[in-house]
C-alpha cells in the first residue's frame, strides 16, 4: 500500500505515520516527492489495515500499489527521480554521459581516457578494475590497483567514477574508490549482492541480463530500494536474440516503457548493446531523441590493442564528435546536459 501525505504535511506527521506503519508489521520506506510525501507500506496486507492507516493525522489516501515492483513503480512516485554522483546528474531531465575503457590497463591509459571524456563534456568516467569474463584465461582486471587509478583519474579531473562490483565481499573495496557501484548483466539476479549495495551510500547502475524481462530487471531493482538505497539507474544494454549481425539486440523502446512504469532513471550502452563502434554513434544518437536519461560509451585510446572489448569502443575523436551529436539532439528533445 501507499500512504499519501495531505500537502503540506508536517513531519512530525510523517513520522508518526512511518511509525504507525512499522507498527503494522509492514516495511515503510518515505518517498519525497514535489508537492507530497509518500509512505510506502510494503509487506502483507490484512483486513483493516486500509481504516488504521487512513484515520491518521496528515493523511490523504490510503491505495494499493499494483505493480509487483513497489518502491520502484510510478504509482509510488509520479515524477520521475533524479540521481547524481559528483558532477554526474542522470535523469529527471537531465542527460548524464559515462565513458571510459571497458577494463583499466594502466596509469596512462586510464588517465588519458578520463581527460578526454572530460573535454568531451562527459561528467562521469567509466573502467572496469574487477572484470567477469567468460573465459578463465582472459583478462580478468587489475582489481585494487585499478581502483587506485579510476582513484587517481578522478583527482586530476573530477569525474564520478563507476565500476562494476562483482561480489558481496568486494562491495565496501569497491565503495571506498567508487562514485557509482556497477551490477554488471551476469549478476542481475544475484539478489545477495543487490542487497548489499542496497546497503551502501553509493549510487548503483543496475544492468539488465541478456535473457531478463523488464519485470525481472525492476523487480532486481526492487531489491536495492528495499534495503534503503534510493539511487538505482537502470541500464539497458542489449539482450540475446536470434540476431547476429550484432553482439546483443539493442530495444529502444525500452526507455519509453520503463518511463511509463518507474520513475528510476533508464542508461543506455550502445557499445554492448551493437559490440561495433561504428554502430555506437547512431545508436547513442537514437537512445537521447528517445529520452534516454543517461549512455554509458566504451572508449578506448588504442582500441586495437586493448585488452578486453577494443572492437566496440570508440577512439577519443570518435567520441567528442559522438557528444556533439547528442548535445544537439539532446537539446531538441528538451534535456539538459
């Protein structure tokens, strides 16, 4: 259910409503929104639960939430949310851009990356230190030295770090260097570990599994907000297909359907989303005129010679003129960068 603050509800009301809800036996997670305060009063419903909750003081409705994501869904939270690290503002009207090398190589590497996504106009820097790959014998990252760098980029040039977290134990490692904590595709329902970043003052960009539903991703989703992290984007990056021609099939139409169903912020990657550069510029463009709130873009300075996804990232010059694209249909569809 959600409880619906009369406008202008004084605190002391939301409190003693938050109050009466845990007294309840339900979990209660307040939702400030532009003009009311909702309660969400998630857990079993019984009989007269709906009376006790409406005679409270400061409450206009009581309502029962539809759909099987709560705290994630817009009958809880009509505006859409916005999330921010540093810099970086991702959604409610505002276009975030994240780039940066799929896995962290070295000092000159990282750091010349993160100096060109800065003059570029990116604001948050991307780089995987702990990197899941399907073969054992492939590079599998740099691991705490590759956070000490994504560290070091950040101090020359200001960017909000995001990197992947890949399990339960690595999450307060990851935390101490990271902006944003990363759930990669393969850990989507690794719901232990969405409950630990639930549990941890870091934004968390959730990405949704090749084979997933959008049910099963905001459900995954849910399991963040539950735990009393409100700062979930989710990220679209392609699922399985029959197709071939590319690495995974890219849906743009989810953006519109998860704007219409959650007010979380919705990230595309075109890179893993095509696994060719030369398709992540127009489909970096196409994601922003459909309102796209953030991109995550593969780049690279040498991508033939990179360790891990050189054939989808772009080189430097390909991606300053990929953001002038997108700023000028990002400012034809009315979003702010």
């Amino acid at each position: 259910m959600i409880v619906v603050m009369e406008k202008g509800a004084t605190g002391e009301q939301v409190e003693h409503m938050v109050q009466r809800v845990a007294g309840l036996g339900l979990k209660p997670h307040v939702i400030y929104g532009t003009e009311r305060t909702v309660i969400a009063a998630i857990g079993e419903k019984r009989e007269q639960m709906k009376e006790s909750l409406e005679s409270g003081p400061g409450v206009s409705a009581v309502m029962p939430i539809l759909a099987p994501y709560k705290i994630a869904s817009r009958e809880v939270k009509p505006e859409p949310s916005m999330v921010a690290a540093r810099d970086l503002q991702i959604g409610a009207g505002r276009l975030g851009v994240i780039a940066g090398p799929c896995s962290v190589e070295s000092e000159e590497q990282i750091i010349s990356s993160a100096r060109a996504v800065k003059a570029a106009g990116g604001a948050g820097l991307r780089g995987g230190a702990f990197k899941p790959r399907t073969s054992p014998y492939s590079f599998q990252g740099m691991k705490e030295e590759g956070l000490k760098l994504l560290a070091a980029a950040r101090e020359e040039t200001g960017l909000a770090v995001v990197t992947e977290v890949m399990a339960c134990e690595d999450v307060d490692l990851v935390a101490g260097y990271a902006d944003v904590l990363q759930v990669g595709a393969r850990n989507m329902q690794n719901y232990r570990l969405l409950e630990a970043v639930g549990n941890v003052d870091r934004p968390v960009l959730l990405k949704r599994g090749p084979s997933a539903t959008m049910d099963e991703l905001l459900l995954a989703a849910e399991y963040i907000l539950n735990e009393g992290n409100p700062n979930v984007m989710l990220c679209e990056r392609g699922i399985r297909t029959f197709e071939s021609h590319t690495r995974f099939t890219l849906p743009l139409a989810t953006i519109a359907y998860l704007h219409r169903k959650t007010h979380l912020p919705v990230v595309i990657d075109p890179s893993h989303g095509t696994g060719h550069a030369y398709l992540v510029p127009d489909m970096a463009a196409a994601a922003v005129a459909a309102k796209a709130d953030g991109l995550i873009i593969e780049i690279h300075p040498d991508p033939e010679s990179a360790l891990s996804d050189g054939y989808q990232s772009l080189n430097f010059d390909q991606f300053a003129e990929t953001m002038t694209t997108i700023r000028r249909i990002a400012d034809a569809v009315g979003l702010a960068m």
